[in-house]
C-alpha cells in the first residue's frame, strides 16, 4: 500500500512559485527521510500534505484517500511546532485535550504509556511553562502519537535534545515503524536520517532533485571508490608485476607495506585487485572502501 502520494504537486504565492511539481510516493511502513536547505519548500510541502495551505496545482493521498479529507486526518499524526502549545496546561492535559479532539479520547493509563515512550512520565503533571526546550520537543512527539494514528509526520524530532534523548526517539521511531506505521520525517541531522531512513528524497528550490536508498543515492554520487587493502607480505620476486599491474587497474596508487590504497572508478574493479594480490602468493587480510556520506551528498547538490 502507498501512504503518501502526490502527482504534480505545486504551490505559488501569486507569481512566485515554491513547490514545483512534485511527485512522490512513500510506501506504507517506512521512515522516509525528507530533506533539504532552508527555503527549499519542504515546509510548504509538508503543509500541503497535512492539509493547512492547499494546492495551487497537482493531487495528493494519504493511506490510499485523496486529499483533502477531513476523514483520513484522524489516522495521521503531526508533530506540532513547541511554540503552540499551552504554557498552563500540564503534559497529561495537553494528551487528553489533543486526542479529544481527534475524536479518540486517550485515557489516564495510555497517556501515562505515551509519555513513558518518550521519557517525560516523571513529568506528567508538570506545567508546560516550566518546561525545558527539548522537553517541548518530546511532548509534541508525544501529541503526533497519542491517537494511535498510522501515518506520522515528524519535523526535526531530535533538534535541542541530548544524545540520551535523542537515541531514546530514534528507538520510539523504529518501534512505530515496527508496529507498521509509517513515518515521514525531516532532520538537519544527517547521520540520523542516514541511520533511520529506509529512503531519503533530496529537495532543492522546489523541486525534489534526487530520492532512494542510501545504496541507490550513493550509486549516483559516486563517480570513483578509494579502496584501502591490507594484505600478508607479497614475495619480492612478485612485487613488480603486482606494481605495474595496480598502477593499470586505477590513481593515486599508493603501496605501503601492508597496504595498498588505491582509487578505482567501478567496484567490480576491488574484486580484480584482491585476486591479483592473491594470485602474487599474498592474503588480502581487510577491505576498506570509502563511501560517500550523506553529507558528501547532500553538499553536492
């Protein structure tokens, strides 16, 4: 099943055109990663999406139902921004006003459960004015999950939080997805969405420049691997021929006894190399190869 799908999706501010075309698919069940610099347009997407501004062009669904539909909104989650919730109201009433709402209403026990999965239970009854920033920000995770919904938007669910916190939501994502839900989230954390996102998609003025697997996006982006082999001594009488040979199959070779670091331009190349060095009577011991990160490719675009 899609959860997420849009054809042609745009948004224009009078003449000024903010999203430009997009299509996208999300399937049910995975952590999407979503990103892009600011001013990109991934909030204005997003808004789309969630019904709060409206196509100016293009359709959407949400779990299989075309948007907007007032329906479809109570098995989706959003994550509100910390700066709209209510300073005199504690984190329970901020849970039982939310999913009353939603036309779910959440009982003691599964608020007090909800909280506990993102590690405020011993701050249950506290005023929210009293809250820390990155308290803020487990509570409005704590609000995008409190009506058990389906499909959850998540916008930056680990910025201002410590390492601790951080790694106890990315837990609580992955158990969601577990759970089949499907999650679709933005991060400036790129080594978190790295670790989280089953797919990633790559927006830029508007536009959505690249998506896919890790593998797939790197497959894109890498134009050269730099490989870093350590073998077992190689006989004298073959180092020569090993040499000459090396310098053919790639650049910037470099052969410092036990390694040899090389730079190749296809993969399959790696595996000449380790039976050549092979064939010269030596053992390959360890094979590194120099991916390129997220970063990397993010920064490229």
């Amino acid at each position: 099943m899609i959860a997420i799908e849009t054809k042609q999706l745009k948004k224009s501010y009078g003449s000024v055109p903010i999203v430009k075309g997009i299509d996208l698919f999300v399937e049910k069940g995975e952590i999407f990663g979503f990103l892009g610099r600011n001013g990109a347009g991934k909030s204005t997407f997003i808004n789309m999406l969630t019904g709060i501004i409206q196509p100016s062009f293009g359709t959407y669904s949400l779990l299989g139902v075309k948007g907007p539909n007032d329906q479809v909104k109570k098995r989706v989650g959003v994550m509100p921004d910390y700066s709209t919730l209510y300073g005199s109201l504690t984190a329970i009433e901020h849970l039982k006003y939310l999913s009353a709402l939603s036309g779910q209403p959440a009982g003691m026990e599964w608020c007090l459960e909800v909280l506990k999965l993102v590690g405020l239970e011993s701050h249950a009854r506290k005023k929210v004015a009293k809250f820390s920033f990155g308290m803020k920000k487990k509570l409005g995770i704590a609000l995008a999950i409190i009506h058990d919904p389906e499909l959850l938007f998540l916008d930056e669910p680990t910025s201002g939080l410590d390492a601790e916190s951080a790694i106890q939501i990315h837990t609580l994502i992955r158990g969601l997805q577990k759970r089949g839900k499907t999650i679709f989230m933005t991060s400036h954390n790129l080594a978190e969405v790295e670790k989280l996102c089953t797919r990633i998609a790559i927006m830029k003025e508007g536009r959505i420049v690249n998506s896919g697997t890790m593998d797939e996006l790197r497959a894109l982006y890498r134009s050269t691997i730099k490989v870093k082999i350590k073998h077992s001594p190689v006989p004298n009488s073959e180092q020569l021929n090993l040499h000459q040979w090396l310098e053919s199959a790639g650049t910037d070779l470099e052969m410092n006894d036990p390694y040899v670091t090389i730079t190749v331009k296809d993969e399959k190349k790696i595996a000449e190399i380790i039976r050549a060095i092979q064939q010269c009577r030596a053992d390959v011991l360890r094979v590194e190869v120099e991916e390129p990160s997220l970063e990397d490719i993010f920064l490229d675009e």
